[in-house]
C-alpha cells in the first residue's frame, strides 16, 4: 500500500516527549500532534466583511501510570515546555483514580500499513479567490427573482497535519484539507420574509460546486418558501429532503456508539444483531473513500479501520467501538476511536451512508394524498434513551402525490425505533456531507399543526 506521507520531524518531537514521559515514571504513552492553518471570509450584499486566518499547532500527550490516566495539551514545543510537560502528566495521573478500562493498544493490535486517501489538496487559495468566489455565490442567489436580502456569503479553505506516535510502536500521520462556499438570502417583505440557505464542502477545491450553482440552488429555495400555510394535526407520511435525511443516519450513530452501549444509555442497547429497519436496508461505513469528507487511513489509538455494513438487510451488526468501550463491552474495537489533543478518545464514525433504493423521489411520493415534505428542522428534540423524537419543521405539504404548496410552524414526532422501521430510500444518494442518505419517506409520523 502507499502511505500517505507525514512529517518526520514532528513524529521525532513526539518520539521524544514520549521518551520524557517514560523517564518521568509513565508505564505508556501516546502524543498527537495537530497543525493547521485556515483561511475565511465573508461578503454581504457584494461587499468583504470579513476576513480570518489562523495557524495553530496544537500537541497533546497522554500518559498511564498504572491503570491511571491523564491528558495534557501545550502549543509550546521548547525542550523546557516539553519536559514541564511530561512530569506534569505523570504527576497528574498518579493523583487520579484507576481505570480498569483505559490504556493503548497493545504492539499487536497496531497497524502497520495504511493508505493514502488523497486527502490533501495542496492548492492553498488566496484571498482574492475567496473573495471573488463568495461574492459570485451571492450574486448568483440575489439574482433570483424574489430573493430581496442578504445574509451574506462565506468562502473558507483549511488544511491540517495529523501526527500520532505511541510507546506500542505505532507511528503515523497525515493531512486533510477543505473547502466550502456557503450563503443566505432572504425572499419576501415585512412579516412576510422567509431565509434560506445553500453550501457545498469538499476536500479538493477543483471538487466544488460553482458559485452559480450554490447560490442559485440557494434562491430558488428561499423563494419557494413564501407565503406558507398551517396545517391542521394529523398523522401522515413524511418525506424528508436529503439535505436533512442524513441526520437519521448520524442519530443511529451516536446510538450504537460504544460508549452509549455502555453506560446503558442508547435506546439500541439491546439491539444488536436484530432488526432495526426494513429488509434490504443497508447502512455501509467506509474509512477509505477517496477524497471523502471523514475518511481516515487509521484510528485515533494507531488501529486499522476498515469498510463495514453498520445495517445488513436491516439488522444491526456492530457498535461503534474505541479500545476503552470495547473493553467494558467484552469486545474487540472496531478501529472507530477519535480524539483532540487535549482528551482522551472516543468512538465516532467515519464515512457513513444509507443505500439507495429502487424508486426516485416522485415515484416515493406518487401514492401519498396527504402528506408532508420537511426541507428544515428546528430543535434538538431527541431522546438518546428512549428513542423519541419530536422536532420543529418546516417544508411543502404534498397532495395526491404532488408538491401543493409551503408550510411552516408545525412539529413533527415519532419514536425512532418505530420510524426506522418503516423507512424507504429513494435512489438519490449523493455522498456530500460525510454522512448521508437519500430522500426518505417514513409512514405514520404525526404532524402537530393547528
């Protein structure tokens, strides 16, 4: 495999605060070191408002006394600082409690060979780029007929280096960039007014969408959203637009995660290797996609990850697994940890989609009289223990199988064991955000109107 490269210099920096914290009395340790520089700014109404660059270099250590463990940040790297450091860590984690479940991969569960996933574009924009592209994204939404206002738009570029060295032997790195455009406009007059927005993020800036593209899909958006209606209360199928039917995905994520399974607070605790939708649903995780928005060519402990089906014809087939969560569980990790520099880690997914289905977004809606499709939620109402769900929502009521008109101020709820069970994909899928879905349809929901 080609490994993508990494600075061998900041690996040696680690290599030797490790070799400090040793000395200083730790039994294992491990560093990451993280440096990045990102650059953003903002226009208005064809006018700069603002304009932001940072560099930063952030390191951490974790050490383990025992089964004590702490964690320690700096951004200074003088030999001083480095060894101020090291004692300090070894000292704070003599004086915390044990844990029986913490502590680094051992030498052979480490990966030795990864490969190179083309994060990295190493075309840095200037200024005037961004300025030039954000301004052409809002005068391209502000050119829609209707659209009256401005919230602005915003252009941003980043890049990252990611160095991770641990006592097991593990030693790796890499770098990750992005771009995005994004931008508000605003339709209609008075108490009449309605937002909307559109963005586009990718890991290449020659990956992104126009400027016209976004900021047009923005207006026509906004516009279509004039004049909504209510709606009385009902339970009636929902179709959920792509742009918020990811969300679905990343709550069963946050829902199989180790740490959840654990503490016994996920409404799937005890879902494991039984049904959670309908047959021929499957939900993939894939590390290892090109140029992909969360790929990674390994873990945050130095643990290989690779591509798996979280949902194989409906039915759950893992948690979401870090080395301290599988061990509470009894379990092998799963190559899902992540971390900062200044905590420890935790499971989080990488790569996450729905499958497609069979049937395209007007034939998913064909059947429905009365209807509703959510293009914005409002609100944070999810109940992780015992899978509730109810949300502020907004987006277009549909009869007999068509889009009749906008509606807004009204709220929608469910139970999401009950809700995943009767999801349908439609064949829409599109890998933009990192995680996603196609259009969804899900029966039986209730909509709180009037």
């Amino acid at each position: 495999m080609s490994k993508p490269s990494f600075d061998q210099d900041a690996a040696n920096l680690l290599e030797d605060l490790i070799q400090r914290a040793r000395r200083a009395g730790a039994d294992a340790a491990d560093a990451l070191l993280v440096d990045a520089a990102s650059l953003s700014l903002s226009t208005r109404l064809g006018q700069p408002e603002g304009l932001e660059r940072s560099e930063a270099g952030d390191l951490g250590l974790r050490v383990f006394v025992g089964k004590r463990m702490a964690v320690v940040s700096s951004t200074d790297r003088s030999p001083r600082m480095l060894a101020e450091l090291a004692e300090r860590a070894v000292a704070m984690a003599r004086a915390v409690p044990e844990d029986p479940f913490c502590g680094i991969a051992d030498p052979d569960q480490i990966t030795r060979d990864w490969t190179d996933l083309d994060l990295l574009d190493n075309n840095e924009p200037t200024a005037d780029e961004l300025i030039a592209a954000a301004k052409a994204t809002e005068d391209a939404a502000r050119a829609v007929a209707g659209v009256t206002n401005s919230d602005g738009a915003d252009a941003s570029w980043s890049r990252s280096a990611v160095t991770l060295v641990a006592s097991n032997g593990f030693a790796g790195g890499y770098g990750v960039s992005r771009r995005s455009l994004s931008v508000s406009v605003l339709a209609g007059e008075g108490t009449g007014m309605e937002r909307d927005y559109d963005y586009h993020s990718t890991v290449y800036g020659s990956d992104l969408e126009s400027p016209e593209e976004i900021g047009q899909r923005a207006g026509r958006k906004t516009v279509a959203k004039l004049n909504p209606r209510k709606v009385k209360s009902q339970a009636v199928p929902i179709i959920f637009d792509p742009r918020l039917s990811g969300g679905f995905v990343g709550t069963l994520c946050g829902a199989i995660s180790g740490a959840a399974i654990a503490r016994g607070t996920s409404f799937l605790k005890d879902r494991l290797g039984k049904e959670l939708f309908g047959p021929g649903i499957r939900i993939v995780e894939d590390p290892h996609v090109r140029r992909g928005m969360r790929s990674k060519p390994f873990d945050a402990e130095g643990l290989a990850n690779h591509r798996r089906n979280l949902i194989e014809d409906g039915v759950l087939t893992t948690w979401i697994l870090d080395l301290r969560s599988a061990r509470q569980l009894g379990l092998s990790p799963t190559g899902h940890a992540t971390r900062g520099t200044s905590g420890p880690p935790a499971p989080s997914p990488t790569n996450v989609y729905m499958e497609a289905g069979p049937l395209s977004p007007k034939e998913l809606m064909a059947d429905i009289k009365q209807g509703l499709y959510v293009t914005e939620m409002m609100g944070q109402g999810v109940n992780g223990v015992t899978g509730d769900y109810s949300r502020g929502a907004a987006g277009f009521w549909i009869e007999n199988g068509e889009i009749a008109y906008p509606v807004s101020e009204i709220t929608i709820a469910g139970n999401l064991k009950d809700m995943y069970r009767r999801l349908t994909p439609a064949s829409d899928l599109h890998l933009r955000h990192g995680i996603d879905a196609p259009t969804l349809r899900i029966d039986g929901m209730t909509v709180a109107g009037m």
